[in-house]
C-alpha cells in the first residue's frame, strides 16, 4: 500500500472512531415527551400519549407545566444513559410521516418508562400495550398523577383546567390544511370539535379573532 493509501485509510479509522463513539444523546433531539429525532427520523414512541409541550397539571392548587417535565424527563433519561445501546423498533408510520417505534436503552422500554413514571399515558385509542404500566403509576401518584390534569387527547381538542394559564379563554384553534393554508375555526364553528391543533405544525391557540388574523389565519367558512 502506498503512502496515499495509508494516510486514506488512517483517515476512514479515525473517521469512524469519532462518530461510532459519539455518546447516544448527542445524536437524539427530544421534541416531547413522546416524540424524538434521531438519525434524521422524526419518532413517535407508540402506545403512549404525553402532555403537550405547553400543557399545565395542577397540584394543591398550584400549577405547573407538566408538559415540559414530561419533555425534560425523557432528555434526563438519555442523558444519565449515554453509554448505552440506543435502538428503535419501527412498526409502522403515522399520516404525519412519524415513525412509529418502541424504543430501548439496552433492556430498558422507553415507551413503557414514560408511562411507569407518570409521565404519559396508555394511548388505549390505539393500544392497551401499557394499561398496567399506567395502572401502577397512578396508584403511586406518580408524575402527572400526584395531581390534576387533562389526558392529552382531551387537551388537544381544546379543554383546559380551570384556573390554568392556558384556560379556556384561548379557545380558538389555528390550524394548517393539507395545502399549507392558515385557518382558525371558533367553538360555534362546524367543523370546531374534529379541528386538532398540532403546535408540532405550527398550528397555535389564539385568544381572540384579532390575534388570529393579525398572526395570518382567515377564519374558517364553515
């Protein structure tokens, strides 16, 4: 082999030292607390819902943002594991392009450590995968569970804890259609209750009409 050969080939080694070696959570970017990014894959943890990243849960009287903490729990998770093996299973894709996964650190479920941990809850819409992993997180009053709150499918269609920064006042529901175009529907309008906000999208919540349209959403014609 010629000198070129060896410098090239010393290159490659060190090449793959480097990114062989990166540690797990410098490469997963947590959106929530159940949907990751790794190696260019927007992943949702199947089988579990989690507050949303603005969501609030109260706790004697006193809220706090519970969606966040969902969020922050799963980053501390991979952060406390970085020399462990990261993988996913895909089983399927959602209409969103997601990636559908249960993911693991080694022997850990990730999915089922959410749930366990009052973090999120059994999807049961779609699966009654981790029913008993909820179970025993409520009975230990766990996460979410030392409190109040709304399942996140709930909150996604609009209900609030009374009292919440986020209450029911911000009723307005900015959603995106199929061809990228801005559209707010009103609690009065048709198609109000089967109008999901995605904040993922970019979909938002807007408090009044003005702020609405002033953010570049028409209203909606039904």
């Amino acid at each position: 082999m010629g000198k070129y050969g060896q410098i090239f080939c010393i290159k490659i080694f060190i090449f793959n030292l480097v990114f062989c070696c990166l540690p797990v959570f410098g490469q997963i970017l947590v959106t929530d607390g159940d949907t990751i990014r790794y190696k260019g894959a927007k992943i949702r943890l199947e089988g579990i819902d989690a507050p949303e990243i603005n969501q609030q849960c109260k706790t004697k009287n006193k809220f706090w943002n519970c969606g966040e903490q969902a969020s922050n729990s799963l980053k501390n998770l991979i952060e406390n594991k970085p020399n462990k093996k990261f993988n996913c299973d895909r089983n399927s894709t959602d209409k969103y392009g997601r990636q559908l996964s249960t993911c693991f650190f080694e022997e850990i479920n990730i999915n089922k450590w959410m749930v366990e941990n009052g973090w999120a809850l059994a999807y049961r819409y779609y699966s009654s995968q981790y029913i008993e992993s909820e179970n025993k997180a409520r009975l230990l009053k766990r996460g979410m569970w030392q409190g109040d709150f709304i399942y996140p499918w709930n909150w996604r269609k609009g209900k609030r804890l009374i009292g919440s920064q986020n209450t029911q006042r911000c009723r307005i529901k900015g959603n995106i259609s199929s061809k990228g175009e801005k559209i707010y529907h009103t609690p009065e309008g048709m198609d109000y209750l089967k109008t999901k906000v995605s904040e993922q999208k970019g979909e938002k919540w807007f408090c009044s009409e003005t702020d609405a349209l002033a953010n570049g959403w028409r209203k909606s014609r039904r």
